[in-house]
C-alpha cells in the first residue's frame, strides 16, 4: 500500500426514469472512490431488485441485469474493501427484510465505536450477516421500538460515532444522513421532478442533474414523492470538518467539495509551495492525476515551466494483480513512464499530493533521475502524515506512514530527493478558505473519540 485509498462512495437517485441506468453512470464518476466492488439496489414502490459484485461498475452491469433494476428510485455503492473484509456479502447496498417495511441502505465512512455497537446488539440478540458498519445502523434501527421511522433513524444516528454519508431507501422514501462533523461529503442535485444524491459533484455533471446543496452535517434529509424533501437536525452538536484528504487526493478534480473545487483547491497548494519553497529549476511535472492541478499552480507562480514529464499508463488496472517479484518491483515504472526527452539534463521539481511509505516516491525520484534529471526537488499538496486514519481510509497503523518513523531530513534522504518540503496545514485551511478541517493524520487531533476498535492500532502510546 503506497497510496493511500478511499473506502467508498455512494449515490441515489428519487423518483427519476431510468433510476438504475442513471445509478450505473452516476458510480462510473465515483469509481475512483472504490474499485473493488459496487451495486445498484432500487425499488418501484412494490419490491427491491438488487444486482451486486466484485469488480468494476463496467464488469459488474450490462444492458441485462440493469434492465431489471426495475423502478424511479435506486441507490448505489463503490467500495475499496479494507476494513470491512473481502467477499460479495460485503458488497453494498445491503437489503433488509422486515416485517414493518423492508429497505435497503449504502455507506461511505467508518464508524469507530462499531465494535462495541456490534458487541452490544449480538448481547441484545442481534445476528450479524456481515462485517460492515452498515448492518450496525440497520440494526439499531430496527431495535428502536418506536413506530415511527424517522425519529428510530434519527436516534440511531446519535448512537453511532466516526465518518459518514448513509443512504437508506425505503419503498416510499429516502433518507440521506451526514456525520455531525462533515467529514464525508455528500451532495444534493436536481434533475427533472427528481433528486440526485452523490459523494462527488461531478456526477452530477455526467447524468446531466443540477446542483442543489450539500447536505449539512449531522443533518437527515427526507425525500418523499409529491413532498419538498424535509431536512431535520439529528444532533445538537455540529463541526465542519471535512477530510482534508477529500481535496488533497481522493476527489476528481471536477467536484466542488463544500463550495471549493477540488483542482482550484489543488492549484493553490501548489501556487503556496511555490511561495514557501522556492527552488532554481528548469521545469515543473506532476504526479499524475491528483498532482497535476498542484503543478500547474506551482508553474505558474515560480514561473517555471510545466511539463508533462510523467505519463500513467491507465490501463493496467485491476489486471496487474499478480506480478512477478521482478515486476512487482518494477510495479511503479508500469504504472508510470518518464518523458526522457523533457527530463534529461533538466532540474525538476516534482509535485506530489502526498507521502504514505515512501517506497512510491523513492522509485519515482529514481525513475526521473535515469531518465536523465540533474535535481529532483519534491513538493508535497499536504502535511507529513504522521498519524493513522479511522475514518475510512485504509492508513489504520503508524507502521504504514514513514513519516511516523523519519523527520522530513530522513524522508528526504530515503526517497533520494535533493530537497524535500512539505505543505504546512494551516495553508489547507487557507487555500480552502476555511476555519476548520479534519487535520487528524497530519496533527493526530481526531475530530471524534477514538474508542479501542477493529482496527488494530496502537494510538495510546503514540500520545
Ligand atoms: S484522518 Fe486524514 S484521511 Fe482520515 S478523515 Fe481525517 S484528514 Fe481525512
């Protein structure tokens, strides 16, 4: 694991035609959130039609089983397995059977209290079908005796602590529920008479639906047929603290995260570096994808050049999976090639959005420095991280992060690059125009408690 990965995404459609059609394109802009699983559950008042597996939305959906994903109303799910575990059980959305209503529900977090919710519910006679965080609030859902359905959701909420955007779907309704600290996004669009719900913005784009709003921490939004969707304020208390790592990496550069766009938000990282660590050099390349927009920035403030001096391959995929060991070393080089012809005899200075192990930016500072560049100065969009994550991305051990292990002259050292900075936090909060964001891999100030978890981690003595 060189870089790190998101674990999901997810995206609903209410009361449009062609619910599941537009599910399908909607997670084919949201496959960058998740590659190793996705699904599509949708309903037409009547029943749910659920089709699920592991792979890519284009290997798992086709003209035949989307045919019948029958009704106006779906949700949908990309997943990167990590936590949660492997096998189609675990692939979402997940179906309820109940006697007071089936439903269906997808996820994008990581809840950190779920082990002793889990522990809780089996004590109370719950019976698990799966490991994910999702069946947890189906669960305390379905525990609550109230009759009515949105305060036994609501409640269930308060109950459940870490990062997250549900989407439950009912065969009249769909709630659409958001962390009370923001830290996943999840977003509102408008098409026709009915509503688009998506992790990203850009989505919107590809089915063709109009931004409306984002939905607001801790709130629960409502949709109802012939209804305005009905938004209620599930916790009394609430922060805006959007991952940082949203902006820096794992969203496209065509979403707009809480008002920024994700590439304007990048471009000034890299105008700041310019600022902060300037350096004599010929030209300016970026790591492809998620550092090119910080490149082109840091080009245009330091007036160096930018150049396309890393080309990705972006066919390799999923089917490099098991390479030789020579390969496997050689994995970074398959996965990018070096323009030789800009790069010989040239100082470069080489964006990147962030450092995980290190490996990764070790083998490319080589790669460039054999294809003929004098000086490779690194820039990095974000912070050392130093810290795990147990919001839902896959860094859940300080063993994982070099820059738990080295200072920033150590890093350097290993990676072999002539100079190294990093991009101080509170400049994230400034490119992004914001007070608060969740800093918590870079400062280790975690937005939520941490409760001893699944996640085998050793934080106490680290603080
Ligand atoms: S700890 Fe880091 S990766 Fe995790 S939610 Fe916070 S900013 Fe994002």
């Amino acid at each position: 694991m060189n870089k790190i990965n998101e674990e999901c995404g997810v995206f609903g459609v209410f009361n449009c035609e062609n619910a599941a059609e537009l599910t399908y394109y909607g997670l084919h802009a949201l496959q960058h959130r998740g590659q190793q699983g996705c699904g599509i559950c949708t309903t037409d008042g009547a029943d749910f039609y659920r089709e699920r597996g592991e792979g890519l939305v284009i290997e798992i959906f086709n003209e035949k089983n989307l045919a019948k994903l029958k009704g106006n109303c779906a949700i949908g799910h990309v997943r990167y397995t990590t936590i949660d575990g492997e096998g189609k059980d675990n692939v979402q959305p997940f179906l309820f059977r109940h006697h007071t209503g089936d439903f269906s529900m997808a996820h994008n977090g990581n809840l950190v209290n779920s082990r002793q919710l889990r522990m809780s519910l089996e004590a109370q006679g719950s019976i698990f079908q799966t490991s994910s965080d999702t069946e947890i609030l189906a669960h305390l859902v379905k525990m609550n005796r109230r009759k009515d359905r949105i305060d036994a959701i609501g409640e269930a909420l308060t109950m459940i602590e870490g990062a997250y955007a549900f989407l439950i779907l009912t065969q009249d309704k769909m709630y659409v529920c958001r962390d009370k600290n923001g830290l996943r996004p999840i977003s509102i669009g408008k098409l026709n008479g009915g509503y688009i719900i998506s992790s990203e913005t850009c989505a919107f784009e590809v089915v063709g639906a109009n931004f409306v709003r984002d939905v607001d921490p801790g709130e629960m939004i409502i949709f109802e047929k012939d209804k305005e969707p009905e938004s209620i304020l599930f916790s009394g208390e609430f922060a805006h603290k959007m991952c940082a790592m949203e902006f820096v990496y794992f969203a496209r550069p065509d979403s707009d995260i809480e008002g920024v766009n994700v590439h304007t938000f990048r471009k000034k990282c890299g105008k700041y570096l310019a600022q902060l660590a300037h350096v004599e050099a010929d030209i300016v390349i970026g790591v492809p994808d998620s550092s090119i927009s910080g490149a082109i920035g840091y080009a245009e403030e330091s007036g160096i050049p930018y150049e396309i001096g890393l080309i990705k391959n972006k066919y390799i995929g999923r089917t490099f999976i098991q390479p030789s060991q020579e390969l496997r070393e050689k994995g970074v080089r398959l996965k990018l090639s070096p323009v030789r012809s800009l790069i010989s005899g040239k100082r470069v200075v080489l964006l990147d959005d962030s450092i995980v192990r290190g490996t990764t930016s070790m083998h490319i500072v080589r790669m460039l420095k054999d294809a003929g560049a004098k000086e490779v100065h690194v820039r990095i969009c974000c912070p050392p991280m130093r810290h795990p994550c147990f919001y839902g991305v896959d860094t859940s051990t300080y063993d994982e992060l070099i820059n738990a292990q080295l200072d920033v002259e150590e890093v350097r050292k290993m990676i072999e690059a002539d100079s190294l900075f990093y991009l101080p936090e509170e400049y994230l909060l400034k490119v992004g125009n914001r007070k608060e964001l969740c800093l918590a891999c870079y400062n280790g100030k975690y937005p939520t408690h941490l409760y001893q978890s699944k996640i085998d981690f050793n934080v106490e003595h680290k603080f």
